[in-house]
C-alpha cells in the first residue's frame, strides 16, 4: 500500500511541476527523455536479474507495477478537473509503439533469465525505483494511446474507412476494377465533348520549322479576343478584377521592361529584389503592421513579409513557418492546425504536403462563420496554427478574428488571417465607413496573413503577398540548403527561379493606383455589392447565405434546387461560382461585374422565374446533376471524377 501510494504521489507530482513549468499548457518532453526513461527501466530489470531471484522478484515486479498505472492516470485526471488551466500534456503519437517494443524486450530479457538463482541483494528503495520508472513508461503509453483515440475524430475514421474500401475494391476485385474503367472512360468522352473544342487545332510534337511572329501574335489575338469575351461583357464571377484597358496596357509594358529577369539572380536584377520588397512594406502598411509612430531605426518588431505566386503558395509558406517554428521551439512532432469547414481548400494542401493534421469545425449556422466555441475546444498541445478568413470564399463572411485572437493569445498559437479575396478591400472599405469588424494587426494574435495583389490589387495573375509578425517567424519559411554540392543555396519561396516581370507589373500597378484610386473603386463594388444583395433578398425563393460585407454575394433557396438557377443562367451566359455543404451559388463582383449589375439582377430574376414555373418536373442537367450526384456518393468516387475531370483539362 505504501509503494502504491509513493507512486501515485511521485508520478502525480512529476507531471504537475512539468506542467507549471511549461505555462500549464505544452510538451512533457521529447522523446529522447521517454526513451531514456525506457532504457533506464530496462537496465534496472536486467540489474535486478543479475543480484536477485529472477522469477520471484523481478518478473513479478514487472507485472504488478503495472497494477496501480490506472489509479495513478485517474489522480492525475481528478487533479487536471480541479485545475482546469492544467491542459492535458502533449503526447507523440508514434511513442505508443516505442513503449510497447521496449517493454516486451524488457520482459524477454527477464525470461531468459528467469532459471538463474542469484544472491538476493535487493534493497526496497530500489525496488520502489525501479517500480516508478517502469510505471512512468507505461503511464506515458497510456495517456499517449488514450490521446490518440480522442484526437481521432468518428467522421475522420469514417473517411479513411470508406476511401481504403474503395481503394481495396478498385485494386483487387477485377469485376469492380472493370466497371469502374468502363464508367471512367464514358465520363472523360462525355467531359471532353462538354469542356473541348472538337475543331480546335492540335500541336503535338515540336515544329520541324518554327512559325514567324507575324502569324503566332495573329493566332494569339484572334483566340484572346474570342475568350476574353465573356469576362468584358461582366458575365464572370471574380477571374478578372479590374480589366481596364489603360491599367492591363500598363501591366503589360511593365512586364515586357522586365520579362527576362529573375529574382533569383538580385546581383543581375536588383530592381526586382527592392519591386519586392516595396510591395510587401506596402501591404503590411495597409494591414496596420507598421509601427508609423515610431522612427524606422527604432521599428524592431514591424511586420514583414515576402512575395509568392499566389494565395495557395502564401497560405502554404504561412503554414510552413508555423510547423518549423512552434515544433521546433515546443518538440511537437505531429502538430495540427485548426480550419474551419468553409476556409479555402488551400489549407488542406498545405496540411497535405507539410504532413499537419487539419482539424476540422463546424460553421455557425446562423452566420456561417467560423463556430468560435468549436474551436476552442479543439485546441490542444499539438496545435501550432488556428486558421480564419478575411473574408470566406464561399459566403463572404469574415470571421470573428478579434475572439480568435483572443485565444491565440490565451493558448500561445499562431493566427493565420486568409486575407487572399479582402487584402485589397476591407482596409478601404473600412476607411470609407463600411461595417468592417478588426482582422489585421491591429489584434496582437494575428501572426500571419495572405494577400493577393493579383485579386483586387489589380495585378497580373500570379502575385500574392504573405506577411509575418516579425522576422523570426519568417525565417521559418525559407529553404536553405548549406551542403547541396551546387553551392549555398536558399529561397524564400517555394521556387527556385520566378516570374520577375510579374513583381514588376505588381509593383506597377500598386503605384498606379495608389489609395485614392483603390478607394474609389472599393466604394463602387461595395455598393454595387449591396444593391445586388438586396434585389437577389427580395426575389421570391431566394435567400441570402450570411451577410454581405464585402464583394460576395451568396444565395440559395428552400423552394428549389438553386443548381438548377445556376445552371439556366449559365445558359445566358454567365459563369457564375456553384458551391456545396450547404448547395448555393454565389457572385463575386467586380469591376467588370460593376458595369452589368442590372442585366445580372433582370437575368437572375427571370431564370428564377423559370424555374418556380416548371416546379419539380424540370430535369436536372450540367451542375444540379453532377452536384446531385457527388452529393449521394462517397469521397472515394468523387475523387476518381475530379482527376478525370483534370485529366481532360490537361489534354491537349
């Protein structure tokens, strides 16, 4: 009763004073020291071997020091309820395996010793010691495979159940494989009819005799003129932002300036390197993360950032930045970062490629945001990023960043701010006085934020910027490579060689527009947005989703399938953006948008109208039916139709 008692108190304390000692919150230690303790176990089971009975001491000791493990987690527990502010210590998920392989090798060891009969010299302190190691082993393999079942979310299991099952089928049962072929290459047939044009000329194999310039540049603008169509005439959701025929003739005297140079090489262009850096000093100004009060020699913590080729790349490198700097300074070694259901899919590739966990929450069902509450309850030691957007793709909405960075704050995680479609809004929105709550620097959590310039920043496709809280975290997104045979080598994107005429186009057209030209057209699609939002409220069978506070508007319907609107007003020729989880659609506005709001409003209106008529006996065709579809199937078919609609968008 005694050794029960000393090892509950010891173990109980140890984890305690861990725990105060790392802000109540993070890592026990790394696995070294859980090893270390293992080992330690182990020679104290072979030491007892060597001056004991083995069979009646040393093996029992094994075993019955197993016996008071579950007492000591439960006290362990009470004390963390009593406590609350004593979070649940981190554990590595692959120390489950670890433990198990040094505790069976442990007890074989005493097995093979167990018929040696050696003078008994063992003292009860270290009977009792060698009892606390082996209990703080297994105590750790407990709580780490515990961890692990309550991290492992039922629709995450279910997922990987039903995607595995479908890959098992398409793999070994030939009957299954055949059909899914046969349906696979009826849908590419049928794909390629609908996305490809039969009479289109193709060029397979290089030339034998190159073309003169004359006729490419003729070829080149009779196709351009052909497809920019659509988007001139406003009927596109977002894709071209500004189209202004003086700005696109300024982006493209600005590329050709500079459409050789790399900034790779800033010995050759050092232009480019200070187009860069200027860019990013001036989007951070605009996310209030420059300290203007202060002198430049005093500014030591001012925002920093970096240009890369989009709001995916930004969004990645943030990602990345977060993993290398919170699991190397917190020993994480499966960190997870924390998403809402409606933030960009871009979220899941940077989790995807950087091997982070991507735990998902629920929106509010009233506002479509991010559920706070959610959340917060999903924190844990492992998680490194909390995710939030400024404003959400599918519904516009911005998310409650002010109590998200609250809890940055509280948890002492990073916040990402995915500023990709609103960077070059909502701070000139807000100026302008428009409902625009916090979601910049201004809140001390945010650490992170994307911004594309080639959005509403009107530059050319291909720039985005991503800035930092300060230069350490930075860093934490470079590539350096020191012992490559090639030389030092080190990027601060992804890429190696880039685009340098799209940062001088980028740089140009901040410079063009400069805040004045930025306001005024802000004002415009923030009206136009308001306008259209309130004519698409009033029409009978239709619903907002969330409330439009910058340039989405969103709407679905409960009277009908609002697939079946969308796919009537692609008939009339527009392109318009079809969403799922909840079904709805939605406009991006723009410039372009600005100019045709009204055909937009009279065209929506009457395929409305079309199809309160027809009522549920009108077939659904294009998207209602492919939505309608995916919508009845599991992920594992959903994904063979995406990379067969891909593999037709890569054909020539």
């Amino acid at each position: 009763m005694t050794s029960l008692r000393s090892l509950i108190i010891d173990v109980t304390n140890s984890y305690i004073s861990t725990r105060l000692a790392s802000h109540f919150s993070r890592s026990l230690g790394s696995d070294t020291e859980v090893i270390s303790t293992i080992l330690i176990a182990g020679i104290g089971s072979i030491v007892l071997l060597k001056i004991g009975p083995a069979k009646s001491v040393a093996i029992r000791t094994f075993r019955n020091a197993t016996a008071p493990i579950c007492t000591a987690v439960m006290a362990y527990r009470a004390i963390t309820v009593l406590f609350p502010s004593i979070a649940p210590f981190k554990v590595e998920h692959d120390l489950f395996d670890y433990v198990v392989s040094a505790l069976h090798y442990i007890y074989t060891v005493m097995e093979h010793y167990s018929s040696l009969h050696l003078p008994s010299l063992l003292s009860s302190s270290l009977m009792t010691l060698f009892r606390d190691l082996v209990g703080l082993a297994i105590i750790r393999m407990i709580v780490t495979y515990g961890q692990s079942i309550r991290r492992t979310s039922f629709s995450e299991l279910k997922k990987d159940i039903i995607e595995s099952s479908f890959q098992w089928a398409k793999n070994t049962i030939p009957s299954v494989a055949k059909e899914l072929q046969k349906e696979e290459d009826k849908m590419e047939v049928d794909l390629e009819e609908s996305l490809k044009d039969s009479t289109r000329t193709r060029t397979l194999v290089i030339p034998p005799k190159g073309r003169t310039s004359r006729s490419l540049l003729l070829d080149l603008k009779k196709r351009g003129k052909v497809e920019n169509r659509k988007w001139e005439d406003g009927l596109v959701s977002g894709a071209v932002y500004c189209g202004e025929k003086d700005h696109t003739d300024l982006l493209n005297a600005a590329y050709a300036a500079f459409s050789l140079a790399n900034p790779l090489h800033p010995d050759i262009w050092p232009s480019v390197n200070q187009f860069e850096a200027e860019i990013c000093s001036m989007t951070a100004s605009l996310m209030n993360g420059t300290l203007h009060d202060l002198p430049l020699d005093q500014i030591v913590n001012s925002v920093v950032g970096c240009l890369s080729s989009g709001g995916t790349e930004s969004i990645i490198l943030a990602a990345k930045a977060h993993r290398e700097y919170y699991c190397k300074r917190r020993g994480i070694k499966h960190p997870e970062i924390i998403s809402c259901t409606t933030a960009h899919a871009a979220i899941d590739k940077a989790c995807e490629i950087l091997c982070c966990r991507n735990v998902k929450i629920p929106y509010d069902p009233d506002t479509y945001a991010l559920d706070i509450d959610a959340l917060e309850a999903a924190i844990t030691s492992d998680t490194i990023l909390l995710y939030s957007s400024a404003p959400t793709f599918p519904q516009g909405v911005v998310d409650p960043i002010k109590k998200l960075s609250d809890l940055a704050v509280k948890h002492d995680v990073g916040l990402h701010v995915d500023c990709c479609l609103g960077g070059f809004v909502l701070p000139f929105a807000k100026k302008l006085g428009y409902p625009v709550p916090e979601f910049d620097f201004t809140l001390q959590g945010v650490t992170s934020m994307s911004c594309d310039t080639h959005k509403y920043g009107y530059a050319s496709k291909g720039t985005s910027v991503v800035l930092y809280r300060n230069k350490e975290l930075r860093r934490c997104q470079y590539f350096c490579y020191p012992e490559w045979t090639g030389g030092l080598y080190v990027t601060p994107t992804i890429a190696g060689s880039r685009p340098g005429a799209l940062s001088a186009a980028c740089w140009a057209s901040m410079m063009a527009m400069g805040e004045d030209g930025y306001s005024s057209r802000v004002s415009t699609i923030m009206d136009a947005t308001q306008e259209i939002a309130s004519a698409v409220a009033s029409m009978p069978g239709l619903y907002l989703l969330g409330s439009p506070k910058s340039m989405i508007v969103c709407f679905d319907s409960k009277d009908f399938n609002i697939y079946r609107v969308g796919d009537k007003m692609t008939k009339m020729g527009w392109s318009l953006n079809s969403l799922q989880k909840p079904a709805c659609i939605h406009l991006c506005v723009t410039l372009r948008t600005v100019e045709h709001k009204d055909k937009f409003i009279d065209d929506l209106s009457q395929c409305v109208d079309e199809v309160v008529f027809e009522g549920n006996d009108g077939a659904l065709t294009g998207n209602a039916a492919i939505y309608g579809m995916s919508g009845s199937m599991p992920p594992g078919p959903i994904n063979e139709l995406l990379k067969c609609y891909t593999d037709t968008i890569l054909k020539a």
